[in-house]
C-alpha cells in the first residue's frame, strides 16, 4: 500500500499545484490514499465547501487539520459532518472527527500544545489510543515545537507508522524510518515560497518592525513550491519514504529517500 501525505497547501497558489501535479503522481507512483491538511487552504485561513470540493476533485482522499480548522466556523461546521475531514484531537468540544478508519488505514489529525489552542494533551490521548490497533497508524502532528513533534514521534515509535509534522511551513530533512516508523519534523508548505510561510511578506514584516497585528494575505502571483511525502507500507509498517519536491513548472524531483533498515 502507498499514500501520499501534503502538508499545509496555503491559499489558491498551493492548490493549483496540487490540481498540477496530483493525478499524474497518483498514476506514477500508484498511491492508494492520498491525505493533505487543509487549514490554510481558503486563502491562507481555514476551508470552505468550495475549496474542500476543489481539491476533493482533484484527487485527495482524507483530510486532516490545524489550528485554523474553525476559521471558517459555518463551513467548517458543515463539512465536518463527513467522515474524510477531520479536526484535531486536542478540542474538548467540537463537532467532527479527530481519526478517520477503515480495513487498511486510521488517519489522526492531533495538535501540539505549545502556542496552539488550550485543548486535550494530545501525548496522554495517542499514547493509550494507539494500543492493540492492528492497522497502519498515520499521525498529522500539527505542532510548532520541533521537540514536541520529536517527542511524539519517540513515544509511538514502533506502535505506529508514521508521524508526520506541519504547521511551520518550513520542510526539514530530517526524514527517518525507525521501527517500521516514519518521521519528519515537518513536510513544509505547498504554496508561495517567495514570501512569508506562505503569506504575502509586507504584512508579517510590518508587524515584526511595530509589534501591531497586520492583516496577512496569499499573493495569487509567486514563485511556487509543492511539497509530498510518499510512504510505501507493508502492513503496520513504513518500509520506504520518500519526499518529493517541485517548483513552479518544474518537475517533481526525489529531494531525500529512506528505507527501513538501510
């Protein structure tokens, strides 16, 4: 079994290259679940049923989430109702699912606790829900503390079979299979690369030199990056990984490759 996970595709220029490049990546590489986080999908901010159906269109399977899931509260509310979307664990009350589940997968969407929403502790919550399950385990860990993504990644090694950071936007390549599990601190954004994790840079560097909140925005016109991850599972485990890359119109290109026990 092979799944491609995308992390955070960022505003209308993050998703036109998944519209680009996803069909002929499923054929390529024979994906049979394609999984990407939406928070930032609606123009830097959450999803809409408009782009939740643009990108369903396009070929992504299951959807996983973040900090911004409920910023478009109305639509967020509605589209949780299907069992391909989820929230993240970390919410007390909420309507939605946080793990999706079928024969072959469980797919999580769990948040840090660090500068994230006060919430559950996702570690106490894994750490006894990942017990006994016979399946392939995939964890989004949505977190901006590298240690916290590291931790998480140290406590279910060997339980489950990949966890996989977004939210910093930033890819790292630190890509690793231990124990049948894959890791990566974060998978980094598909969107702008020209500007501020995604966002257009006038805002974020004014508010670096004022202190004062400025409204953020996702140029539609900018130097654009794709960013994937392809796991190839035999049963519970990762045995294979690798992280793919491309830039504007350019080809997808194998940026790092691990295999269990090599």
């Amino acid at each position: 079994m092979n799944i491609l996970f995308i992390g955070d595709i960022v505003g209308k220029p993050g998703r036109k290259m998944v519209k680009n490049l996803l069909p002929e990546l499923k054929r390529k590489y024979n994906i049979d679940y394609v999984i990407a986080n939406y928070e930032n999908a609606a123009h830097g901010f959450g999803i809409t049923e408009k782009v939740y159906n643009e990108l369903k269109n396009a070929g992504v399977d299951i959807f996983t989430g973040g900090n911004h899931t409920f910023d478009k509260k109305k639509d967020a509310f509605k589209l949780l109702e299907e069992n391909k979307i989820l929230r993240p664990l970390n919410y007390f009350e909420a309507p939605g699912e946080w793990y999706y589940e079928d024969d072959n997968i469980i797919v999580i969407s769990a948040m840090g606790i660090f500068a994230m929403p006060y919430g559950k502790n996702p570690f106490i919550e894994l750490n006894s829900f990942v017990e006994g399950k016979d399946k392939f385990i995939f964890v989004d860990f949505h977190a901006e503390a590298t240690a916290e993504k590291r931790a998480m990644y140290l406590m279910l090694k060997g339980r489950v079979g990949a966890v996989v950071g977004t939210h910093t936007h930033i890819g790292t390549d630190d890509l690793e299979i231990d124990e049948g599990t894959c890791y990566l601190t974060d998978i980094g954004l598909s969107g702008c690369m020209d500007n501020v994790i995604g966002m257009e840079a006038k805002a974020p560097i004014a508010h670096m030199l004022t202190g004062l909140k400025h409204n953020f925005d996702v140029k539609e016109k900018c130097k654009k990056i794709f960013q994937a991850l392809l796991i190839i599972i035999d049963g519970k485990k990762a045995v294979e990984a690798k992280k793919l890359k491309a830039v504007d119109d350019g080809e997808v290109k194998i940026t790092q490759e691990v295999k269990y026990g090599v």
